[in-house]
C-alpha cells in the first residue's frame, strides 16, 4: 500500500465574489472538501484535493512545482480511463470530482466580478450600430479573422429539408420568397456575439488598432440567398460586414484569401479540406439544449490532444494502451509535443489578451481561455504545460480531468465553445448544453463513431 | 447584342460562343445572342493574319472592323456595340469617356467553364456621384440585356456567371446592390462583399473574364 503524502499548498484565500455570469458556483471557488473514500486499488486516504485559489502566489512556474511534487510523490499507476470516476459523477457532486487521484486547477487569473453597469450597457446600447470611433474594417493580416457558415451562424435545418427534397431551383424559391423572415440563431450564434462584446473593448482601448476579431460570413450559398442572410444580420444586429457567397464553389480558396484564423461550418468535408490547408477549423452542430453563456466574456475551451497539440500521444494510447501511455509521456516529459490545428487560434486569442493585460485590465480581461484535457495533472499534465510555457503561450485554466468526463466541467465553465478531436466528447459536452466543435484531426478519427447516425449535412 | 474586342484573348471568345451556342440550344429562334466584332486599330496588324488567327482558333467572330484609333469611338456607335473589351487601359478609358461601356480583359490562366461577369457593386450603390460618369447608361441598360440572357438558364449548370464584388460598402450596401440589380431584371450568382479589404486575393480567384462598373475598372490590382 503506497500512502500519498501531499502537503496541500499553503495559500491564501482571496475573497472572490461571485460571478454573474449564470454559475451557481464557480470551480474556483470550492471549498476544499475532504472526502475520505476508498478507490479502486483499496487505498484509503485522506488527501484534500489540490485547489489553488490565490491569484497572487499562482504562477505558471508554481503550476508545474506543484505537478512536479506531485509526480515524484506519487508511485501508483493511475487506473484506466473514465470509468472509476463515473461513481464520483453518479454520486451527484458534480461541482467537484474528489477522488483519490488529484485534479490541479491552475488558475492564474481568476475570474473577477465583472461591472454590470459599465462595458455591457455600452455593448447594447449599440443596437443603432453607429459607428462611435475606432476600426471597422480591419486589414486582414492584422485582423483575427473567424470565418462562419450561414448554417452554423444560423438555424437552416428547415431550408436544408427542402435543398434536399426538392432540389436547388424550389430551395431559393423558397429562400425568396422568406427573405424577409431572418434566420434563428444557430450553435456558433453566442460565440460571434462574444467576438463582437470583446471587439467593442478593444476598441474603447486601441481605438486606432486594427488587432481586432474581423468575422466573415464564409458560405457556400447562392448569392440570391443574399438578401435574406443580410436582413438577417441586420435583424440580431450582427456586426459582420463581409462575406462570400460562393453560389456553389468550394470556399476553400476564400479562406486563405481572409488569411482565415479559424473557420466554422456544418459540413465535415469542407472544415477537413481546410485542415488540409492549414486552417484551424471544426464542425459544429446545433444542439436542442444550449446553456446560458456568459455575455460579456468570450471563454474559449480547448481538448490538449489533437487540439492544441499534435496527436502523437493519442496514436500510442490507441496503439499501446495506458500504460504505455504514461511511460510514454513520463520519459518525454522535456521533449516539446508537435503543434496541433488549434494552436494557431489560441496564440491569437493570447496576443489579444496582452493587449488588455498591457492597460491593466488582465482581471477584467473579457477573454478567457480554457484547457480541458483527459490527461493527469501529476503524469502526462506536465508535458502538456511544458509545451505551453515554450511555446510562449498562457492558458488562463487548464484542468486535468485525468479521464474523467468532460461534460460537467464544461458546465461549470460555460464556454461559447470548445474544441475536441473525438466526437465522444463533442456529443457528452452537447448533451449538458455545451456548445462543442469536432475537430477532424488525427488518429481518433479512425475509430469516431458519431451516435447520431447522420446528425447534421 | 454586340461585343467588341480588339485582342486575341481567345477564352473570353470561346466562353462568349458557348453562351451563344447554349442560347440556340434552348431556343433555335433565339435573338439575343452574343455578336462579337473584332476591331484592329493597330496599323501593323495585317488584316489576312488576323482573319486567319481567328479562323484558326474557331473563333465566331462576327464582323471584322479596321478602324484608326482617332475614329475608334465613332466606329463603335456606328456599330452598335454595347460592349467594347480591351487590354489597353488608355483606349477602354478614352472610349469611356466617350459614353460607351468598356471594360478591361481579365487575364485568364485556364480556361474556365462559363463566362465569368463580375459588377462592381460599389457603382450601383452610388446612384448620384457627381460627375455622373458618361457611360452609367449603357451600363444600366447592358446589364438588363445581360439578366435576360442569364435567364434563360438555370441556377446550376449555366454558361454565364454573374458575380458581384463590393470593395468598400458593408454588407448593408451589398444587399442594396443586390436588390438594384435583382430590380433591374439581374439576378446574380455569386457575391463578395469585401469592405475594404484588399481586392487581389479574391480578384485571383474569382478570375472574371471582365469587370463592368463606372468607368474603366483594373482587375490587378
């Protein structure tokens, strides 16, 4: 029987008030809660989990001392996969996943109450959409530039059934003829709105910068659909103010043209194509349950592998087992993972954040960037993190569910979206009203079998 | 319906023959029609190699016309051309100016399968610029003919594209083009709005034939 000796981290509370952003109770402010219970391997043991609360004696290099400590101390091998946490979820403390393994949050800028009265009245009370001072039209090269398709920006299920029952000509006869009832809002609809709430913020600070989100209406439409797509814009007050409507040609080209940073469609080919180009993108589709996401802060969650990084661990998990696995990333530990398809997009939401972070506003920050990883905060977390720090680049949280299901967390933390290779948890995220794009990369796709047969073309 | 050209850009030709060709298809009795007229103003150029150029390429061309470049407007009205084609940005403005619809040939590196008309939509949007430029006319009344022609095809499929480009408008100016130009009896395929942003990238892969707007309009930029 190995005992685990942690000396929790001696830190000070900071009185964090709570957000107003929908969560009942935010992860960070959990109280440690000691739970003594018995694990699978029969070990009783008393440890608090490991929760950092303090902003100030948190810093990424705290982080990995923590995990380092952590993985010297620790001599079991971690058991396999979810499946010993479903207890934990089954017993209904969702809030937290206190188990005899560890769960490190690395909070390094806790979320701070946000000023109801000030940005927010400021972004609605732009319904006129005058313009009031700053850049509109950014250059593309300096813009960051999000590419949509009509039919994730929008609900066009109904549309959809009548292209493909009664062909082209009937459906932009029928588009026409509705041209002037606009669209619902579609799955990447709340994530646009908070692109355009931290344009509004960039704009009161660097009023002449062109470092701004440029989105653009990428879609492979007729142009006589036009009509009705703009009166939508107009309608939801949609600042996107460029667009292409291929009538039928692949987009592809249009993409690398906008110097695309990440584009969003429905259609699995197209974002695979684009991957092939070197365009971060993902699928999205529409879920019946949607939660309510926060509106004056664009939280953005990433799946570490075949996400952010490349899918090299994966390939010897699927080939070799767990075990291999840890071994694996253990003797690797200072050996930098490859880049993965998102990376690109999380170094331009970082350089954004600095920009905030230089007037002072790193608290109010209205980006907030997440890591929601299957990997071990004490084992394979480490490698992860060390990839992170060379690569130079700041993720706000990174959780380490260690294997443990991701649609709670992702419930608590409410992103406009979030990023996973492996339907598996696209589908467990949207179940729980997370709004989840599949990113078709890697090895995982071999073995993806959506539940859904057919869920959204 | 006439066309002139003075070059031997032989895609433009061949995508203005299939329209023609699909148009008798549909309609033996069709009479709107493509009338491509080729004009030489190059005293060098002799005339018995140009005829046999285009003979060799099977190009249609309908008239052929030896015209000097001072009476080079002149010839046009007299012929009734609707259209006059060029690579030579000096004479597609002079003509311009002069009240006739010119536009620049796009250079084309592949053939492509329909004939590719992109509308600069930031033209249609500003109704009353001032000075109203001399050939706005023959523009409104081109683009009719050129709707009814895209008419008689269907959405996929059809030999003539049209697609509109808006350069500094948002996408509230676009939808207005949209609407001017569905109001004016055409209907377009494709639309870009661009607001502001650099019009080269989309330009090298929209690859139009030629570019119609107010006066004389570089397709490279």
């Amino acid at each position: 029987m190995v005992k685990m000796s942690l000396d929790p981290v001696q830190v000070k509370e900071l009185n964090v008030s709570p957000s107003p952003n929908g969560d009942s109770r935010a992860s960070w402010e959990e109280e440690e809660v000691e739970e003594e219970e018995e694990d699978r391997l029969g070990i009783a043991t008393k440890t608090k989990p490991v929760s950092v609360t303090d902003l100030s004696s948190v810093s990424p290099s705290l982080c990995f001392r923590l995990a380092a400590r952590m993985s010297r101390t620790q001599k079991l091998s971690l058991p396999d996969s979810r499946f010993p946490f479903q207890e934990a979820s089954d017993r209904g403390s969702s809030e937290l996943f206190t188990t005899s393994l560890f769960k490190v949050w690395c909070l390094r800028c806790p979320p701070v109450a946000h000023q109801w009265g000030g940005a927010s009245d400021k972004v609605t009370g732009r319904r006129a959409r005058k313009v009031e001072g700053g850049v509109f039209f950014p250059k593309p090269e300096n813009a960051v530039t999000v590419a949509v398709s009509s039919r994730v920006l929008f609900r066009t299920e109904l549309e959809q059934r009548v292209f493909e029952q009664k062909g082209v000509e009937e459906y932009l006869r029928y588009q026409i003829e509705h041209e002037n009832e606009p669209f619902a809002p579609g799955p990447a609809f709340p994530f646009v709105k908070a692109l355009e709430t931290v344009n509004a913020r960039l704009r009161e600070l660097y009023p002449q910068s062109e470092e701004l989100f440029d989105i653009v209406l990428v879609t492979y439409n007729h142009a006589h659909v036009g009509i009705r797509l703009i009166n939508t814009i107009n309608h939801h007050n949609l600042f996107i103010e460029r667009f292409c409507m291929t009538g039928g040609s692949s987009p592809i080209g249009y993409l690398k043209a906008w110097q695309t940073n990440l584009y969003l469609s429905a259609d699995a080919d197209k974002v695979r194509e684009a991957l092939a180009e070197g365009i971060a993108a993902a699928t999205m589709f529409m879920t019946e349950k949607l939660t309510e996401v926060s509106e004056s802060q664009l939280r953005v969650a990433f799946d570490g592998d075949a996400v952010l990084f490349s899918d090299e661990s994966e390939r010897i998990f699927k080939a070799h087992g767990l075990d291999k696995f840890f071994q694996h990333e253990q003797d690797n530990e200072d050996t930098l993972l490859d880049h993965g398809p998102l990376k690109g997009f999380l170094e331009a939401l970082g350089k954004l954040q600095k920009k905030f972070y230089a007037k002072g506003q790193r608290l109010d920050c209205p980006i907030r960037t997440y890591l929601v990883t299957a990997r071990s905060a004490a084992s394979s977390g480490i490698r992860a993190l060390k990839t992170l720090r060379a690569w130079g680049l700041e993720i706000d949280e990174a959780l380490f569910l260690a294997g443990a299901p991701k649609g709670p967390m992702l419930e608590k933390i409410r992103p406009h979206i979030y990023f996973d290779d492996q339907m598996f948890h696209v589908e467990g995220a949207a179940e729980m009203g997370t709004v989840a794009a599949h990113v078709p990369y890697g090895v995982a796709q071999k073995h993806n079998q959506p539940q859904k047969p057919g869920a959204r073309k | 319906m006439e066309m002139v050209s003075t070059v031997q850009n032989t895609d433009v030709k061949q995508s203005l023959q299939k329209v023609n060709e699909r148009l008798l298809e549909k309609n033996p009795a069709e009479s709107l029609l493509f009338d491509v007229v080729l004009i030489a103003t190059d005293s060098q150029q002799q005339s018995s190699r140009i005829i046999s150029s285009t003979s060799h390429y099977g190009l249609e061309v309908g008239r052929f016309c030896f015209s000097s470049r001072e009476d080079l407007v002149e010839t046009l009205v007299v012929n009734n051309v609707q259209l006059f084609l060029s690579t030579d940005r000096d004479e597609a403005l002079q003509v311009s100016q002069k009240g006739v619809l010119s536009a620049l040939l796009g250079r084309q590196e592949a053939p492509s399968e329909s004939l590719r008309v992109m509308l600069c939509g930031d033209a249609i949007v500003r109704p009353d610029c001032d000075p109203v430029p001399a050939s706005r006319g023959a523009a409104q009344s081109f683009s009719a003919r050129l709707g009814e022609m895209r008419g008689r095809f269907g959405v996929s499929g059809s030999p003539l594209s049209i697609v509109l480009v808006t350069s500094s408008g948002g996408s509230k100016s676009c939808g207005v083009a949209l609407q001017t130009l569905r109001s004016r009896g055409l209907s377009v395929d494709e639309a870009y709005c661009l607001a502001g942003a650099p019009r080269g990238p989309i330009l090298s892969l929209l690859r139009p034939h030629f570019l119609l707007g107010d006066g004389v309009i570089d397709l490279e930029d």
